[in-house]
C-alpha cells in the first residue's frame, strides 16, 4: 500500500497538525512514459505554506483531499520509460508526502523528473545543490550581486537557503552576517564563514545589528519578513539591495493578527522590483534627458500645469498648500 | 534689502507657517566667481519637507536661523564671474527663499548655475525641463522601462513629476493612468493623455483602480506613499516595476501618528532595490548555477547543515517544527 497524507483541510490560523490525514492507497502501476519511485527523502520547505492557504499564491496550492504537495528524492521501483531503470535516483519537485510517486519525466512543471548527480550526497539535490541552492545563487549572483567588503545580512541564516547565501557572499568577498533564532545556530553560521550573528530574539537585536553592520547593510537577503525585516530596513545603506525571498516570520500567523501592511508578501508573488529614486543621482543624464524632455514639448506631446502663488511673502503658504494637496499642477512661486 | 524666510524650527509634527520667520539683510555684493541673483521663480517640491525635518535626510537640511533651501530662477543684476553679465536667466538648486541669492558658477552641488535655455519659458527649468522632468525621465526610461501595452499608475498624476511622467510613458507606447485628489485634476491629466484616472478620495478607490487597471499594475510610480501607495501594491501585476519617489501623503504627519512601518522613506534616502524573489522564474539558470554550487562544494567551501526527520508519518510535525522555528538546518523528512 502507499501511505500518503492527504490535506485536510486548510488552515484558518498557523497551520496545525491536524490539516493532514494520512491516508493509504494502492501502490499505482506507471503508464507508458511514466515511472514509479520509492521515496527516500521528502523536502520541507516554507513555500508549502503557501501551498495549503486557501487564497491565491505563485502556484497552484492543495485542495483538501489532495495529496500534500513537496519535493523528494527517491528510487526508481518501476520504470514504463525508456530512460529510466529500476535503481536509478530521482529528485522532482512533483513527489507529494506518499511513500510512492509516480512521475513523468518527459513532462514540464513539478512532474519532471531529474537525474540525481554522482557524487553528491542523494539529498543534497533538496538543499544546497537543488533549489535553495539555486535561490541563494540567483539572489546574490543576479540579483543582489554584492561587491568585495560590502555586509551581506541574511535572515534564518542557518536555514535552507542561508547557509548557502552565506558561503556564496563569503566567496564574492562579501561579508556575511547571520540572523538566526539561537546561538548554536549562529556558531554554527560562524563555522560556515559568516563573519558576525545576531540573535533575533535579542531585545537589542537593532543595536546588535549596528554593531555587526558599521557601515549599514549593503544586501539584505531576507527569508524571514517580520520585525526582522523592519529591523534591517532600517539600517540599510545608500544603495543597498534587498532580496524578499521569504516570509517564514509572518506567513503562519493568524489570519486576524494584523501587523499592517508589509510588501513583502506581494513583492515575491508579483515578483515586483521595487527601487528607491532620488534624482541627483542621474544628475550626469540631465542633458540627455532634457533634450529628450525638450523635443517632446516642441512636438506637442509634453504640455504641463502650473501652480503659481505670487509673492515671495507667500512662500510657505505655497508650500504648505502643496503639502496638503491643494496645488493643481506644479507648485511655483513667482516673486 | 533682502526679504528672506528663514527657519524658525523644525516641526514637531505638519509643518505650519510659524516654522518659518521673514527677515531683512543687506543685498550682499559678488567676491570674484559668484554672481548676483534677482529671483523670478521659486520651485516648491515635496523634498523641501525633508530639508526642514529634524531626523537625516539624503542631503543636509535647514537649520534654524538659515535662509529656507530651495530652487529658483532668476536673473543675474551683478557678476564677478567672466562668463555671467547683468540680465542673463539663471536657474539654480541653491536659490533658497528670498530676493536675491549669491551663487557661485562653477561650484560643485547646489551652487551651481545653469543657463535657461531660449525658446522655452523660463520657469519650465523648474518643472518639466527640469529637476521634475528629469525625475519623470530616469524613472520611466532607466528603471521602470514600461512595455507598449503597459498600464503605468501614476500617483500625485496632476503635480510637478506626475504630469510629465504619464506623457513620456504614452509616448513609449503604454497606458497610463492617474490617481488624483480632485474629478478637476484628473480632467487635466485625461487632457494630457492619461487613458483612465481614479480620485484617491473615492471610498471606492481600490475597485475603481481595479477597473482601470484589468490586467493590473505593471508599473507603478509612486509620488505619494501612505494609502495610495498599499492599494497599488495590492494590484500589482506580476513582474512589476514600483518607483518609491514620493511620499507626500505620509511625510507630514504629525509624528505620534503610527502609520505601521512602510518602506517608502527608507527606500527613497538609501534608493535601494527592493525584488521579489521565486526561483522557478530562474529555472533554465538551473544547470549553470548547480555547476557553481558543486564546485564551490568539491573545494571544501560549501558546507551545510541538514536538519533530519525520520519517517514518512512526521512528515507535519517536520513541517510545523521548521514553521516554528525549531529546525536547525535544512529541514528533511527521511523516509
């Protein structure tokens, strides 16, 4: 038989246990181009979470009754492909909490079915050389891309993808800080090359920060949300870069807990990029973009407002009006 | 003499008129380099609220006693410099509120004069030819780069940025839409091409914007901040662009008033980056970064914790233990 947990049904507050049922079903036969594998090593991961919650996430979520969604890594028993044999190792994201698993190797999406690479632990194609790795990767070598001697922060630094973001932060020249719950975690991050670690659970969590960050934080790789991620916002240096990869902090709480509205949940969904803009920085293309500004006006296509106050003696009535949105058009003051 | 309003102090929560206080000086004289100004112009803009806040800002305020920061144009009635004389127009970041300023030419920063160029009003180097347009400029060429078919949400659409923004994105092909304060104001931006507009004072606005915005926001240029900016964000389309450049609606309140923490300030001083993350967008980079990971790991300089469960039947449990916190690793379920 094939001991699966199925969902149960969603959770309303932090997901509990009892949100699944286990299960048992007969051990499926693969069709033509399928194959049936004996799982060795499910993955957990936080993104599951927003697989079981009942509103709309990035990808399809579990609907109760369904087989729990998750990666694994396990061996082939059956194999109706001709690629594939008996023994072989298989990592998919497609696997489901089930002692057995059928999947298509030739199909896209989760039902894919990758090579488990020789010499490598079996399970590190759940973790560092599967997809936290890869996340870690692209958040620092596309994304964040810190430079030699800038302070790479990293939230749930011990965890999945942390570890990895760490070591690859290390390796760029970067200097990595740990923010973890405990401080065997944190010694562990500091064996890992990180060069300092907060604990988040310090009621001087901020203060610690500054000391580990003197210069502020160039890189934030956040996987946590929170009132870490308020922390760290808060000491970010100019032109920092900030990665919102994960939530872990905030995604299970309750649903009538409200903690005011935080990006960060939107920002990885949408996969928005968000970037602050102050203009002085671009001041070199000023001549550039006023040619471009002045030949749209000469063409008829830029036409603008004005707001003009008269007097100097107006001067803070202007600005105030402004302030309270009563201008219409570009506030000006005309002496 | 010359009238010039000066800082009385900072405020404490909006700023009113009693914050500044209008003195007399003598008209002072050019030392070599430095020419004198009449002012014609005053420019009024939203970062001036920062100059006057006591808190750091991205560049130095006002203190009390100094002469009110700002830009201007005006014309040059005495020149020690060679290349100004007696009725040039002169624009300059470094004016400041009053009759007549001092600059010098050829100083770096706010001192610094430019000529106002012919064949356009003078005042336009105040506005869409100038610091304003620029802002409009760089945020939609440089970071927002909208698609033709885009929609682009524009907030604060009637004001100095917003007027200028929502014509270059309709001359680069895309939708843009206005959020404004008044049915007034946005008649005006319809005027100017904006293809849809929403009053922020609507009780409606988050399912008017919907209307607007079918396919949602690809884009969002955020002039305002506060509730304007969290309804936005809750309709952003995937892969969208958000320019935090503003936050008018929010930056004067009085500071007992908690807001919640929103990002937007310190996005806007340390212009930092801010982009969801989800790996399987990186999918085909899957290949490339493993043979990264493994090679850092076959050198000894990747190292990982895994944190292990044992058997398929605490595959929940393992999922609430690494949701609390209490896993220490990667969090694996070994079947």
């Amino acid at each position: 038989m094939n001991r699966q947990w199925l969902l149960d049904h969603h959770p309303e507050g932090p997901a509990t246990a009892d949100c699944w049922r286990l299960a048992e079903a007969p051990v499926p036969e693969p069709r033509p181009g399928q194959i049936l594998v004996r799982l060795r090593w499910l993955s957990m991961d936080p993104y599951m979470r927003g697989r079981i919650a009942k509103g709309p996430n990035y990808a399809a979520g579990v609907r109760p009754g369904e087989v729990m969604q998750g990666g694994g890594v396990g061996e082939v028993v059956a194999s109706n492909h001709p690629d594939w044999r008996a023994g072989d190792l298989v990592e998919a994201m497609g696997m489901g909490w089930q002692d057995y698993a059928l999947l298509s190797p030739d199909a896209p999406g989760s039902a894919r079915a990758n090579r488990v690479p020789e010499g490598v632990p079996e399970q590190a194609t759940l973790s560092w050389l599967g997809m936290p790795g890869l996340t870690a990767w692209i958040g620092l070598t596309e994304i964040a891309r810190p430079m030699p001697g800038e302070t790479v922060v990293i939230s749930a630094a011990s965890g999945a993808v942390g570890q990895v973001a760490g070591q690859i932060a290390a390796a760029m020249g970067a200097r990595p800080v740990a923010i973890a719950g405990s401080d065997e975690k944190l010694a562990h991050c500091r064996d890992l090359g990180f060069v300092a670690g907060v604990n988040h659970r310090s009621p001087t969590l901020a203060k610690e920060l500054r000391a580990a960050c003197p210069e502020g934080v160039h890189v934030f790789f956040d996987n946590t949300g929170g009132v870490i991620h308020d922390t760290v916002l808060a000491q970010l240096a100019t032109h920092a870069r900030v990665i919102v990869c994960g939530r872990i902090a905030v995604v299970d709480r309750p649903a009538d807990q409200d903690i005011g509205l935080r990006a960060s949940s939107r920002l990885i969904v949408t996969r928005a990029r968000v970037q602050g803009l102050i203009v002085f920085d671009w001041w070199h293309r000023r001549e550039e973009a006023m040619a471009h500004l002045a030949r749209l006006w000469r063409e008829g296509r830029l036409n603008y407002r004005e707001d003009v106050v008269e007097g100097l003696e107006n001067a803070p009535e202007a600005f105030l009006r402004m302030m309270a949105g009563q201008n219409f058009g570009k506030q000006l003051v005309r002496l």
